[in-house]
C-alpha cells in the first residue's frame, strides 16, 4: 500500500477513547449495515448469544464512531491505542472484542492500521533515527468507509451532527509516573483501577458531581462529563492521594477552549464569571511547609522582573523534580509566544536567585519532599468540596483547575465560598481574581 501518511501525521495521533455513539437515525442504521458487512465476512461456526451479540454491536459503534469523528478534525485523522489485552481493563470493550472488529474493518478495506511497537523508522534518513520508542497502533477511518456514509447523503462534516460523545459519570484513571526518553517526555501507562471502598466512593462523588452539572443547559459548549486523573500510582506514597484533577471529558471540552471563548460561554441563558486563584500551587505549598506568604496582591510580583517571567519559572520548577540548568524550551516558547522579550542576562540561575530571596519556601524544593503532584491533589480535594458547597445552594460551576466558572449573578457567593473553602483547608490567604 502507497504511504499517504508522514510521521508527524502519526505522532499527532488523538487518543481512540471509544466514547463516541450514533444519535440520530440516520446513523445507527450505518452503522447496523456496516456491522451487517462484518458479520458477512466472520469465520464463525455458530451465531452469538443474545448477550454477547448486543456488546458486539456496541463495540462495533464505538469504533466507528471514534474512527468517523476523527476523520471530521483538522489533524490527518490518525487514532492510536494500545491494542494489548491489559490496556482495556478500563473500558467498555473487551480487548478481544476490539482487536477482533478493527481486523474485520481492515479486511473489508474500511480501515487503515499502522502497527505499533518499537518499530524501524520509517521515514529515516540515518541510522541515528531508525527506531521509534513505545509507538501505540495507529488506526485511521478509510476514504472507502467515508465514501460509504457519503452514499447516506450526508457529507463528512455532517458526521459531527449524527456522533456524539457519550456522557461519562464516574470515570477515574490511574497514570503511572511519566518518564523520559532522551529529551522527549514519555507519558504514564494508564494502570488498573482496582474496585475498592475508597475508589467506590471517589466514583460516587464524581457521579454526584457530573449528574448535576448535567441538568444544566450550556450554550458556547458541550458537556459530557469529568473525569479524574490520578498520577504516578506507582509511587511507593500513592493512596489516592497523587494527582486528582477533574478533566472535562472528550477533546474539545469547555477546558480546551482559550479564556476568551470561555467567557461567551452561558449556563442556563446566563453569561459566565471566571474565578482564578492567584498562586494556587504556591499558596498551598507554603500551607504544606508551614512558611509566611509574602504580604502582597501579587505574589509572583518581584520588583525588576516581569510577572509572567517569574510565574514561568515557578511553573517550570513546581513541575519538575529539581531545579532547571537553564530554561526550559517550553518557557522559551511561551516567551515567544506572548511577546515577552526577556533579557538575556535573565537566565534561569539569576531568576531563580531572585526567586528564592522573595520566596523562601521554594530554596530546598528539590529536597522538600512535596511534588506537584501532592499540590494537584490538595488543590484538587479543595475544589471539588467548593463545587460541592455551590451545588448545596443550586449554584453549578464548571472547573478549568485553579478557576471556576459560574454563572454572572451567582459571581460574588462562588467568590466567596471559594476563597474560604481554600483559607479553611489550607490556613493560608487566597487571592481570588475575577469579580
């Protein structure tokens, strides 16, 4: 087969979640002919259960609806998941559902399939490239499925109006600790949930959550639940405790949107306020070590450097396990990006100089033995108790992490349970901005 594909176009692979349906008619019966035209082309001795039919069909719907959507974004269109049995202990689908379909797709040429593994470069030009590290299988819906929902008389932009993600109510996941592959960040492996009293009632609360959140109408964006991530659950302190943040679900959340397109977001017909924590990260760190806040609006403010400057080196640090040698390329792009000209004689040693005198908390961070991820969850717990304290008044607020997003007229009581939500927990002033 002719490559019609680059490198980069897999490497920018979205996540195959398996989240998307049909609702509309118009493509549930595609999506039964389809199944229709596998089930022609199995090698099967004897029909289904009744049972195990229904989950094929459903298995059958996810893919193409996860396959179809992705050919409607802008990117190549390329899918990628792990096709080992072990990584769909969290879904829907059984490992051997999946790799049983996306094979009889193939076969029927409706589906492209790069295998994965560590396998030879294929658009090496040395051999310092030939092998590529922990590449999952990409999967791409091909321009012969397209052209079989064409026949439909629907265009392929249509599909966004006829597959919709499906709502999650009680999704968690378990990350292992990322690691790095000579300069490139190389991502935790999603690791089992296991059913316990304490996963059960984190479950809990999150369907309490999203349950409620659902009930609400939004304009300027779709909902379809939030998820929790827990990070390195392999960590020899991890209880749950270790990362925690609330995600939206689906790649084109409400949280994915930029401020500005958030801000013509509308509950209930309602305009929005977005409520930001001032130094989250850092106010919690100081509560967790028993150090003084500086008695200022600002704390990221240090006289001779450029706020977002020093925010940019505060992040960088907090999210990682030391101090850097030298800034970061993502802080350097970010400088690019917002037109920051940053003066050479600014390097990362001298900023860090400045910092540590205005912030004495952060001059043993590498030592201290507080990471991000115990700050994610502190700040995660305090969060959702916020939301929680604004659902007992019917007052919905949609996190974006260290913000809330609430409805205009409810702006000052989200402030204010917001602001001693954080103070009760932590014991420390909070500064929230956007009122």
């Amino acid at each position: 087969m002719t490559k019609d594909y680059t490198y980069g176009d897999i490497r920018e692979a979205k996540y195959m979640d398996l989240a998307i349906i049909p609702v509309s008619d118009v493509s549930s019966q595609f999506c039964n002919y389809v199944i229709k035209l596998i089930e022609e082309i199995e090698n099967r001795k004897r029909a289904r259960r009744a049972k195990d039919q229904s989950s094929f069909e459903y298995a059958s719907k996810l893919i193409l609806g996860d396959l179809l959507i992705a050919r409607t974004k802008d990117n190549a269109g390329w899918l990628f998941r792990s096709v080992s049995k072990k990584n769909f202990h969290h879904s829907e689908i059984k490992g051997d559902t999946f790799n049983s379909i996306v094979s009889l797709l193939e076969a029927l040429d409706y589906l492209q399939v790069i295998r994965g593994s560590n396998h030879s470069h294929p658009f090496a030009q040395s051999e310092d490239n030939r092998y590529v590290p922990g590449l999952a299988t990409r999967f791409k819906a091909s321009d012969k499925l397209l052209s079989l929902w064409q026949d439909t008389g629907y265009e392929t932009i249509d599909l966004k109006d006829h597959f919709k993600k499906k709502p999650r109510l009680n999704e968690i996941q378990l990350k292992s600790a990322s690691s790095r592959y000579q300069k490139q960040k190389i991502k935790g492996k999603n690791l089992r949930v296991e059913k316990t009293t304490q996963t059960q009632a984190i479950k809990l609360r999150l369907f309490n959550i999203n349950k409620y959140i659902l009930k609400q109408n939004f304009e300027g964006m779709e909902f379809y639940g939030l998820r929790r991530l827990y990070n390195e659950g392999d960590h020899p302190s991890f209880n749950w405790n270790l990362g925690g943040r609330l995600y939206g679900v689906g790649e084109n959340n409400y949280q994915r949107l930029k401020k500005e397109q958030r801000s013509k977001i509308k509950i209930n017909g309602e305009a929005v306020v977005e409520l930001d924590i001032n130094a989250s990260y850092l106010r919690i760190l100081h509560s967790l070590r028993g150090f003084n806040i500086p008695d200022a609006e600002d704390i990221y403010a240090i006289e001779g450097i450029d706020r977002r400057i020093v925010k940019s080196w505060i992040s960088s640090t907090l999210g990682h396990t030391g101090f850097h040698r030298a800034w970061p390329l993502r802080s350097l792009e970010e400088f690019k990006k917002a037109n920051i000209q940053k003066p050479k004689k600014l390097t990362y040693p001298l900023v860090m100089k400045k910092v540590v005198e205005h912030l004495p908390v952060l001059s043993d961070w590498p030592q201290c033995g507080v990471r991000w991820s115990n700050l994610m969850f502190e700040e995660s717990e305090a969060m959702i108790s916020t939301m929680e304290a604004l659902r007992e008044i019917d007052v919905v607020a949609l996190p974006v992490h260290d913000s809330l997003i609430v409805p205009h007229s409810k702006a000052v009581v989200a402030h204010d349970i917001l602001k001693e939500t954080f103070e009760k927990r932590f014991g420390v002033n909070f500064v929230i901005k956007g009122l």
